[in-house]
C-alpha cells in the first residue's frame, strides 16, 4: 500500500469536515488498523509506504490495536542434488525477508497502539550439502535437506529437498524437502538423505521467525559440497536515507531493524 496514492485517490477523511482536503501544512495521519503484508524478492520491498509529501506536511503513521505491518519471509534454499558417479551441487541459499514500513517524509512520527505490530519478513534456511563416500566397495551419496521458509505476509516457502540425479537408491538418497513458514513461525529444515550411514547429506537449516534466528544448511557426513547459507531478515522500518528523522513511540511490537534505508 501507498498512502499518498490513497489520499491523490480521495481515501481521506477530513477531521471536523468544515473544509476540503488540503496538503500543503496539513496535519496528516496515515492509520492502520488491518493486516497489510509485503512482497517477496528485494529487502527493500514494504507492506506499507508514506509516499513523498508537500514539505511543511506533519505526518504521523499510526498503527492501531488491530494494526499489523509484515514483511514477507524468505524462501528456504535447495538441497544439493548428488550423482551416483561422483559430485553433488552446493546447498542453495534461503531467500532475503522484506520489509513492512518504509518513511519517504522528512520528520515522521510512527505510533504503535497496545496490540499494534510491524514485523519484518525474516529470511530463509539454507540448503543442506550433499555427501559422498567412497571405499574398494560400492561408493554411497547423499543429497541435501532443503531449508525451511521464513515467517511473514507471505511467508517463505520450504526449499526442496536434494534429488538423485542417477542411479538407483542405494547409491544415491534423496534429502527431503523444508517446510513453509507460517505468519509468525518459521518453517523447519529437511533431513538430509542417509546412505547406509556412511554418506549422510547435510540438514537443511530452518527458517526466521521472531523467537528463533535463521540457520544456513548443516550437519551430515562426508560432505563433498557446501551448505547454502541463511537469509536475512528484512526491516521493521525502513527510511528513503539516513537524512529522514523517523520518532516511534510504541506500546504494542516493533521486530526488526528501524534504522535500514531505502525503500521499493
């Protein structure tokens, strides 16, 4: 959402109703009191946006007791996939969170009311590596476990788990996927594939939520690739530059950083 797009719209109130809108030194308030969620992709990406205002405006962004401002969360990372004749892929990384507020207005007041949230999207688990063991014997691999999902609006989804690229199971054992993340909780990492125990794939690693950090791929036994690495969170807050003077004053929860810059 763009609230400077929904005042040039006329979704504006006017207090005491003795006049029409005006801009220019106005008192406006942009409140929330729904659930407003992000996009995936770039860390810069915001559930909601002030938008550029005239600049003797004195804005204030109010979240209300319903409110709830949340980034997206990252998507977990791959599994590495395995060959029965040598050589897995790397883990894949999990996805970046994205971010839930974005200040585009010099001198911004934010309030959050008892209950209110702005959340940011957290990232998502690492892909597990893959392993290879290799003896006079028959030699054994294993694929990677996918990285779980961060939390957010949407969430992360899990990342797959690792397949076999040939041969037959006993040569090469699939990792299992990660789960998705949920709106405040994150998503687990896929087990990584067990080959007779002696080639055991990495552990996909789980997803960011608010009580857990996001963890890259690992564990496993003889590992022949690497783990993805883990995603990182988005912002609470995110301001347009380091010039622009934000005040919060909270009662309810702010999670995140509140002093990140640049806004999409």
């Amino acid at each position: 959402q763009n609230a400077k797009s929904r005042y040039n719209n006329n979704s504006v109130t006017v207090i005491g109703g003795f006049r029409g809108r005006k801009e220019a030194g106005s008192k406006i308030l942009i409140h929330v009191n729904k659930t407003i969620g992000s996009a995936k992709g770039n860390q810069a990406n915001v559930a909601l946006r002030t938008g550029t205002w005239n600049s003797d405006v004195v804005l204030s962004v109010d979240v209300g007791s319903s409110g709830r401002l949340y980034g997206a969360g990252g998507d977990g990372g791959q599994g590495a996939d395995s060959w029965s004749d040598g050589g897995s892929t790397n883990g894949g990384s999990g996805g970046n969170g994205t971010s839930a507020l974005g200040i585009e207005h010099e001198e911004t007041n934010v309030n959050v009311q008892s209950g209110g949230k702005i959340l940011c999207g957290f990232g998502g688990g690492g892909g597990g590596a893959g392993a290879r063991q290799v003896d006079s014997g028959a030699d054994r691999s294993a694929c990677g476990g996918g990285g779980g999902g961060g939390s957010g609006l949407p969430a992360g989804n899990g990342g797959r788990g690792g397949v076999r690229q040939s041969g037959n199971a006993d040569e090469v054992q699939n990792g299992s996927g990660g789960s998705a993340g949920q709106l405040e909780e994150n998503g687990e990492g896929g087990s990584g594939g067990n080959n007779a125990n002696e080639a055991i794939g990495a552990n996909g690693g789980r997803g960011g939520d608010p009580f857990e950090s996001v963890q890259g791929g690992g564990g496993g036994r003889n590992l022949d690739s690497s783990n993805g690495g883990a995603g990182s969170n988005g912002a609470a807050i995110r301001r347009t530059n380091s010039n622009i003077q934000v005040d919060v004053v909270s009662g309810g929860q702010i999670t995140g950083d509140s002093t990140a810059t640049g806004v999409a």
